[in-house]
C-alpha cells in the first residue's frame, strides 16, 4: 500500500508541477474578495452577500461564455480546468464590485455582472488566442480590465453635486471601524497566501509553474516590506501605517508579477517588480484616489491601485521581457518556453512585445468604454440606483439585526 | 528535477483525478461548522469551544467506531482515508449539535456526542454495506442522520410551559448581532468552498470523482442564486435579505446533490438539483421552523432546512436516478460505474433504487428514535441540563472577559 | 483525458504519499499566527500587521540564511521546498513575536527579526546537519528555539519598578475582548487543522508521511479533549473553560509529537503524547505563568507554555525514542528508517540518543544567551523602545479609526 523512497521521491517530483489547485482560487474569491470588502463599517453584510451572489452568479454565467469559445461539437465539457477559468473570471466582476462598494445597488450590480462577464470573456479571448498575449496571472484581461471597467461605471455613476445639498463626493458611513478593519484582514491575507496558486493555475510545465509559484511569492513578500515602510514615511501622522496601504497595497505585488511571473525574471527581478508595486500603490492610495475622488470619481476599495495601475505596470513588464526574449539566454525551446500561453516557436521578441502591447491597450479601451456604456444603461430607474442618503448602508438591503 | 512538458500533462492528469484531501474536510468542520455556529450574539466562545471539543472527541471514538467494522486479523491501521472518513462522522455530530445550540449543557452534549457516534457508524455499516446505497456524499447516513438525531433530541427536550413565567419557547439571546452575523459568515463561505472536496473525497475513480466536484460546484452556485432571490421574495420587509437564509439556505445545494454528484446527472440536472434545495430551505426557514417553534421543538440553527429535509431530497433523488440507470445510457460498465460505492454489477436498477429507498427509511427511523431515546437519558441531573434563563449564554460555561 | 479506475488507484497511493504543500504552512503563518495573536483587546492591528511584516521580511531573508549552507557552485535554487523551509524559519521568529506581544516598538522587533533568522539558521545546520538529529516538526529547532529566543529578549526587557509610577508588570490593555477573542480563534484553529502539513511537510518516505500526518492529528485531538477537561478543573471559577487554554494548550499537542511524529510511536503512543502536552501546557497557563510575570519576566501569549516546555517535552521525547530504536522492531532498514532526517544507517541507537540530547541543550543554550545579547542591544534609543503607557496599544503604530 505504501510507497518506497523512490517512488515517493518521483512523487514529490509530480507533486511539484502540480498546478495551483482551484480550491485555493476558490478561497480567494469567495474568503479573499468578500472579507477584503468589509472594511466599511456599516457594509459588511453587503460586501459578503453581493460577493458571494455575484460570484455564483458569474462563474455559472462565465461557464458559458468562456467555452462558446472553445466548443467541441457544440457541446461545452466542464472539468476541473474550466471551473478554474470561471472563477478566475468571477475575479474581474468583484473587482468591479470593489470600485462601486457602497454606491451601487443590487440590480445595478447584477446587470453590470452580466455584461462584464460577456465583454470580459471576449476580451479574454482577444488576448490570449488572437494576439496571443503572454498573461498566465491575468494582470492584462482580469485585472487591469476589471478595475478599469469599474471606473468606467464609476465615472458614468458621478453624483451631481446640488446646492444646499451635503457634498456627494463625502460620506460619513464611506470609512472603517475597528472591528470592521480586522475583518478585512481575513480576506486580505487569504488573498496574500493563495495568489501564488492563482497566478499558477494556468501553467503548463512544470518548470513554468514553480517559476509562476517561486516568483509571485518573492514579489509578494518583497511588496509587503516595501508597502509598510513607504506607508509609515508618507502617512499623515509621522510614522505610523495606515490600514488601506496595508490591506490593499501588500498584494499589488501578485497583480504586478502576474504576466512575466513564468517567465525567467529571476530570484531579483521578482523581488524588484514587487518593490515597484509597492510605490505605486502605496503612492497611488496616498495621492491619487483623493484627487479622483474630489472629482468625483468614486472608487471605494481604491481599485485603481491594487488592480489597475499595478496590473498597467505588469502588461508594460511582459512588453520588456518579451522584446529581452532571445534565444541564447533561454535556450533552445525559446519564447514557446518563456511565454507559457504561445505554443507556436515562430514569432521573433519584437512582434510578441507589439502584440503584448496591443492587448494591453485594447483591453484598456474595451474596459473604459464597455463600463461607461453599461454604467449609464445601469441608470434607468429599472434597476433602482441608490439615493446618496441610502450609500454605503446594509441597511437598505438586509434585514438587521 | 523538472518534469518536462509531457511529464508535466501526465502529472496533471493525475491531479485531474485525486479525491479532495483530508484537509478540505478538516476546514469545514473546525473552522465552518464552528464560525457558522457563531452567528448567536452570546454564545460565540461556546459554538466555537463545543465544536472543537466535540469534534476532537469524535473523530478518536470514530476511528475505533468504523474501524471496528473493517479490522484486518484485529488490528485497526489509520491512514488517511480513515481519518478523512472520521472527520465525515464528526459532521453528524456537529449536524445535531446545530439543532441543539445554546439548550443543551456540556455534559449532555458530551454524552449525545458519543452515543450518536456509536449508532451513527452502525447506520452507515447497514447503508453502504448492507443495502449497498450509492451515498457518497453522505446526504442520507451524514447529513438526514444527524438533523433527525438532533431533533430526536430536541423533542425529548422541549421546554415545559409554566404558568407565571416567561415563554420558555422565546429567549432574549436567541439571535444574532451585526458583529456575529459577520463572523458566522466565515464558517459558512468555508463550508461552500470546500464542499466539493467532502462529496468526492471518498470516490473510486477520476471520472466519479470529476463528476461529484463539478455537480457539487454547480448545484451550491445555483442553490446560491436562487437563496438570495428567494429570501428578497419572501423577506418581511419587501426586497430585504435575511441573514438566516444567506448564512444556510445556500448551502443547501451541496447537501441536496451529496448522495447523486457522483452519477451521470449532467450539468443541468446539477443545477436544477441546487434550484431546488434552495426553494426547500428557504420556505423552511420562512415558514417551517416558527411553526415548529411555537410547538417547542427548538431547532437553533434550523438544521432541519439545512441538512434534513434538503437530505431526504436528496435520497430521494438517489431512488429515482437508480431506477433510471440504464446499460445503454451509461455504458457497458452499467450500474457499477454510475453508483461509485457499488462494485458488484448484478443488480437491476429497480432493486438499487428499492435499497436506496430502504437506506433512506431505515436512517431516518434509527435517527429520530435514536435521538429522542438518548435525549431523554441526557436529561438525568447527572448530566446538568440547563435552566431556561442560562441557555444560549457563554456565561455558563466560560470566564469571560 | 480522464483515468481509469487503475489508474486513479495508482494516482490515490500517490496522493498518499505527497508531503503537505506549503501552501498549508502559508495558511499557518499567515492567518494562524497572525489572528491567534488578535487576543488583546486594543492591539488586532499590530498583531496582524507586523506578524505579516516581519513574516513577509523573514522569509526573504532566510532563503538567504537558510541557503547559505546549501549553495550548488555558489548559486541558491529557489523552489518550493526551500520557499517551504523559509516559512517554517519564518515560524520561529513568530513564536519569538508572542512573547514580545504589545510591548516591543516595531523597530525592535525587525532588529529582533534579522538577528535571530540568521542565528536560528545556523542552530538549524546545527541540529540537522552536525548532530544530524531527528527533529522532523521542529519541536527543537523551531518551538523550542524561537520560544526561548523570545524568553531571552524578555528578561533584557524586564521593565524597571519605580516609587509612586504604576507597576509596569501589570497593564490594563494587557487582556482580551470578547470580539477580540473570537476572532483569535481563527487564528487557533487554522494552526490546529494544518499542523499535520506543517510536521509532514519535510519527510522524505510515502511511510514516513503518513506517519507523519496520523500522528499529529492524534496527539492534538487527545491534546484538545484533555485541554478543555483540565482547563476547567483548574479554573478559577469551578467548571468555566478559560479562553487562553483553548486557544493555546489545545496546539501543545502538535508541538509535542514534532520531533517524534515520523516514528513508529503508535496511535496510542501519539494519544499519550497529546495528552501529557495538554497537562504541561494548562498546568504552565494555570500556575507558571503568573509566577513569571510576577518576577517581571513577560510572555504576552504565553510562549512557553506553547512552544517552549512542549517543545523541550518533544526533544527530550526524541532521545527516549532514538534509546529504544532496535533492528528487530523496525525492520532491516533499522534507525534510518526511523529518524528520517539521517540517510546513514551506522549510528547506534544510543549514539543517536546523545545526539538528539546535545542537540536540545545547545539549542536551548543558543536561543537564551542569543535572546539576551539581542534584547540588550534592542534597549538602545536607535530602536526606540515603549514607554510603558504606550504599551499593547495599537495607538502608537496607526492610524485609528
């Protein structure tokens, strides 16, 4: 029953190329995004619910629109593999969510869930099989188009602000509370532990896939040193850390490895790709989001820091490692090895870096205009916006305690 | 040391078919069977103590309990399946301590607790070994087992009405507050992010083992949904979640498909599965258990909604897909391959489906009789039943701060 | 694409045989450490934010540390193993954290962090690879080592008693919430559930494994039942459970098994070793505790009766079981089989005896002079220590709500 040394040790070789189980993106879906979400101190019932619904929801949806895609003889075959795929799309919607928390309301949320996964999942395809874009973690067609579609519904969602009335762009329940902070920590560290696993899942070798693991851990790590210490030296009180940089910031480090983390960065490149995340998004938070908000473009988990800018910066790393690619350095499997999704060896480093390029501005302005577009039809009374009084408020959708 | 690309797919071929570790189990029953019993404002220390207590005592009486079936020349050997499957057990018990949160004293909960685990394996010796019920899931011998044992209990142990003094039926501290609504949503996430890996940890081969995560997936996802949509409905104010039907109705699905994941439902049977769990639980906490409280059979966490009645359906829906089981739809392996926890082949579909039928009948009068028989011995002053006025309050049992 | 039935049993004995990913250990370090630490009522934020800084800081310094004596032609490999080790070494620097809770200045602590990672390294070739000692869990090197790492840097920190000035050996904020204590408990069980991953994760045989595991999780239940029935025969208030043993005695266990858990020590043997962790660790909380803070020598979390004795209870369980080691009770592959951690089957069980017992006293020598000499160091200005009123106060390091 029991195996010898030697058939546990070619065990343990399997055993490491075994790709992140989709259970650990699981937990980073439904733990990580929903617990990270409650932050707010009077929204967590709302955050969890609108979470959990619009995740079941998409990855139902997503089953769908993923694989019309990839049919064969019409009909779609789930697996393991597929289910992996919707969760990881259910991620681009609740990273919308986290840019509307608080200001949109449950049938705005579910409508924009519908569309986005739709746009989304033909953005996926855009990237991954006509340009044939590296992005193993998604930091292109999950990340950088889930928040920056949700700033697209965000800038479309801008409060009118009306004399005599109190300042829209303000809210006394838009902020934490002590216990509220704790519990945002839960989904903020699963997020931290498992993103090795989510930047992983879709590798195909073994080398790829501890490269993918070994190389989003280091930039995670080497992130959240850098996120502490730059939070503590611009915060507002001298040396002390704010909560949202350390929430939020120490895991920009995963979005910005997530395109190039299969590829041969090494042991130092990782580290400094964190580093990098760090200061934009402890920067980003610090500086930018009280400039958008002031006019009046919300962005309640501040998405555009952990996800947005993070993930521009991980599409514009996959433009440099692909134009580095050369065959000497990685040998003589060449950029098919290095860029885990391409299965053809004939592109030369230019072009996969113009094509790298291209997904990366293409997604920009399907998101950009696809979450406008959807942010004004969300409008319509049909699906009942939210007054200003009634933002940020679990009251208004559950029945309390 | 790294397996090269066709190394790697045959690695992932593998892993396509490996049964949910032991450690998903694990997870659901400390951490979600334990947090989702958190949700009372007063008894958080408690629902978190006794569940780890009661689950560390289980699963050593459990691993002598079912062994004691299965001994090779009297010696009873320990692996990982067995511990997976004494983690399994420990679910039943911790089912039946649901129904009795907050009523019932350490020491009765100790004694049922080890009674149950007794008569609960001997039920699933003459389930799976005796009538040879597909259950793989355990939606018969787990999950209807211990609902019914508990509320067995529950009736020994309703409350006597005394002239003068307050409802014994109502209790001030019988409910939740916003923090531990929010903490019992961790217990409940956790347990439908790992069901999947509980109903397919004991399959036979990738393919059941394929079939049972995928309908589990998609069964809770559906059950999800429709939960959220149905409690609005059916809300007292109109359009407002209920906590009560967030935290359980949407797991209903995974109980519902538990004794069927691993058969040939397809997709949408999977789905439709889950549709009507959710229907099942929600109307049962809407309507049914208020009705059983004012006759004074308490059930705290509604575990009947959960995992009684959504169990029954799902035995049942074992009855009808076994007299559905044909050789021409499911191949030459016929019912051998369609009920995972059969290796004989003879049986016509109609005797599978009339064992199935049994299986169900037998569990359901060896819980109920069992429960109310241990219930009334818990109620010697040997074992201190609580006072009215001490139930659902950690102040009976903890040094609070 | 999927298996058959033969396949899948093959893939099943593989399965059996993987070691515990490190993505377990990940969970434990991350949310197990760090929400365990969550106790005290005003200090959730410090606890998680500098158990994941100096974490996230010492994992990448130790795959430094670490791999220094491991380089292959001067160039350190980064794979999961080593990314696994650099978490365990992580764990040490933890357990040092527990002890200094709340009243060390966070530069003291990342000064602490650096120091006893590299000494903590050096004592782990130490005991592996001079004495090469079984110590599979690192009951020596890690618990023991980090805990009384911490105990040094506490007796340099013993605060003076002044005339008139409150006594600095009590505090007010020295204590738990009842919020604070639930969410605590996240951090408790978490450890509980993935301790067999984390004694497992380094054990080099499919036999050695499942040892490994089975043994873990026998001795923390038997450690967990024992826990609570002494925690309330010693209570201060007859019969009531006190949260402090639950959240920690219950985890003695698995340090106890640690550096035996890989040998054939029996389900009954590991039962006894739970049982005599939990009796050392509540006696310790009950009556030891108390005494030390009395002479001013502080252990916020109790480290000592966590880690510390448990681990010495460990080692010194070590030497009785390496003095027992016969060829006759463990087969022609004699103590190599046994101690897993030596390839070499030459030693005798007595000399192996002696290694173990050296090992033990010099990592306890090494941890409480290397503790002393840090804590006095860390007195300077440069590491700005706390005034008494600023500690266990999350006041001092954020910015609050």
């Amino acid at each position: 029953m029991l195996l010898t040394v030697e058939e546990f040790r070619a065990a343990e070789k399997i055993l490491a190329g075994l790709p992140g189980c989709y259970e650990d993106t699981h937990v980073m879906i439904f733990i990580g995004f929903g617990f990270l979400m409650t932050f707010l101190k009077k929204y967590c019932y709302s955050a969890l619910g609108f979470n959990w619904l619009l995740g079941a929801l998409v990855i139902q949806w997503a089953l769908l629109c993923q694989n019309f895609f990839h049919m064969t003889d019409g009909v779609i075959y789930i697996t393991k593999l597929t289910i992996i795929e919707a969760d990881i799309m259910a991620a681009t919607v609740l990273i919308t969510f986290g840019a509307l928390l608080g200001v949109a309301s449950g049938a705005q949320l579910l409508f924009i869930a519908v569309v986005e996964t739709a746009v989304g999942c033909a953005n996926i395809y855009l990237v991954s099989d006509v340009f044939k874009a590296a992005d193993v973690g998604g930091s292109i067609a999950i990340h950088t188009f889930g928040a920056y579609f949700g700033l697209g519904v965000s800038m479309a969602l801008k409060p009118k602000k009306v004399e005599g009335q109190p300042d829209p762009y303000q809210h006394e329940l838009n902020g934490p509370s002590y216990v509220s902070d704790v519990s945002a920590m839960i989904g903020s560290i699963f997020l931290w532990i498992y993103w090795p696993s989510f930047n992983s899942a879709l590798t195909q070798s073994d080398a790829e896939y501890q490269r993918a693991v070994v190389n989003t851990y280091l930039s995670l790590a080497a992130c959240t040193v850098v996120s502490f210490v730059l939070s503590s030296a611009v915060s507002h009180h001298h040396g002390k850390f704010d909560m949202v940089h350390v929430q939020n910031s120490t895991l920009a480090g995963g979005v910005a490895v997530g395109s190039v983390c299969n590829m041969h960065i090494g042991a130092g490149g990782a580290i400094a790709v964190g580093i990098g995340a760090a200061v934009i998004s402890v920067l980003g938070y610090r500086y930018l989001t009280p400039k958008l908000a002031s006019w009046g473009l919300l962005d309640t988990c501040g998405v555009n820091n952990l996800h947005g800018m993070p993930g521009i910066y991980s599409g514009l790393l996959s433009v440099l490692f692909a134009a580095m690619a050369t065959t000497e350095v990685y040998g003589s499997t060449g950029l098919g090895e290095v860029f885990g999704a391409i299965k053809e060896d004939e592109r030369t480093a230019s072009t996969q870096a113009l094509n790298q390029f291209i997904a990366l501005v293409a997604t920009l302005a399907i998101a950009i205009i696809g979450g406008v577009i959807t942010g004004f039809v969300s409008k319509l009374s049909l699906f009942s916006p939210l007054e200003n009084k009634e933002k940020y408020d679990d009251e208004v959708n559950w029945e309390l305690p």
